[in-house]
C-alpha cells in the first residue's frame, strides 16, 4: 500500500482490509488558502491584515514599574505588615500555648482572687491597640511617604507623556 501520503512501513500493523486494525496516520492534506472575498452573500465583509504597530522609542527614563522606589515601598509595607500582625497574634499565640502547656502557671493567683490566666486575657486588648498603633505610625512614618513621592512621581510621567503625545500628532 503506497501512496504519496502513506509510505511503505514493514512495522505498520494496519491492514487494509481489516476494520479494526489501528487506522494508519497519514499527514495532513495542505491546506489551501482561503479566497480573498466572501464566498457567500449573506457573509460579513473579509477584514483587511492588522497592520503592524509602530515602533516606539526606548523611553530616557525606566517605566515606573521598574523603579527602585517601589521595591523600597513593598519593603516598607512588608516590615510594617509583619511587624503589626507579629505583635497581635504573637501575644495570642503565647496565650493559648501558656493555656495549654502551663494550667498551673495560668491559674496561680496574681493578687488576691486574680489569676494569671486572667490578666493576660486582659492584655490582650492592648496588646491589640499596641498592633494598630505600630501598624499606624509606620505607615504615617514609612509608608505613607514613599506612597506619595511614587504618586507625584507617576503624576509627573504621564504629564510628560501626555506632553510628548500631543506634540507628535
């Protein structure tokens, strides 16, 4: 069985006459073009080759997303996640271990008729005030100011591109 799509293979397990051997794998036939107008009436309009786009110039400063000022704000607002979540949870966490591993340490008496176990609890709501305070002043002292400098920064850039954009056409 040869033909120009199935050469002659001694390993090809189909036979011709049999309809349940494995089919034989013949290549695709070419393809052909299709016709550069409708073949039907009732077809929409064949739109025209997308041109390609204009080449742009290298811009003489790096993209924003580039800037090194935006690593040093994802730092910033790392540590000030970190640092704030640490100090709320970390105090919760030494809670529950302290209630569970140390019943004896949690139920011995501070003061007259108040446990251990009970003032901890207690601190934990400033514990918390503790986490949102650090959590503001970071962000009042770090944060905030790195995010303002990239904003002005960001303002100007597209003010500039704006500038460029309007003196080309």
């Amino acid at each position: 069985m040869s033909s120009p799509y199935h050469p002659y293979d001694p390993h090809d397990r189909h036979h011709p006459h049999d309809p349940f051997s494995p089919s034989p794998r013949y290549p695709a036939p070419p393809a052909t073009p299709s016709p550069s107008y409708a073949t039907y009436p009732w077809q929409p309009p064949i739109p025209p080759e997308p041109t390609a786009p204009p080449r742009h110039r290298t811009p003489d400063h790096p993209p924003l997303g580039h800037h090194s000022d935006l690593r040093i704000l994802r730092t910033a607002y790392r540590w000030q996640r970190r640092v704030a979540t640490l100090t709320a949870l970390g105090y919760f966490t030494l809670f529950l271990i302290l209630s569970a591993g140390a019943p004896g340490f949690m139920t011995s008496t501070v003061t007259d008729g108040l446990p251990v176990g009970l003032l901890l609890a207690l601190l934990q709501l400033p514990v918390t005030w503790l986490a949102i305070w650090l959590y503001e002043h970071t962000a009042s002292r770090y944060v905030d100011p790195l995010a303002d400098r990239i904003r002005k920064e960001a303002a100007v850039d597209a003010k500039r591109e704006a500038g460029k954009r309007e003196a080309g056409r």
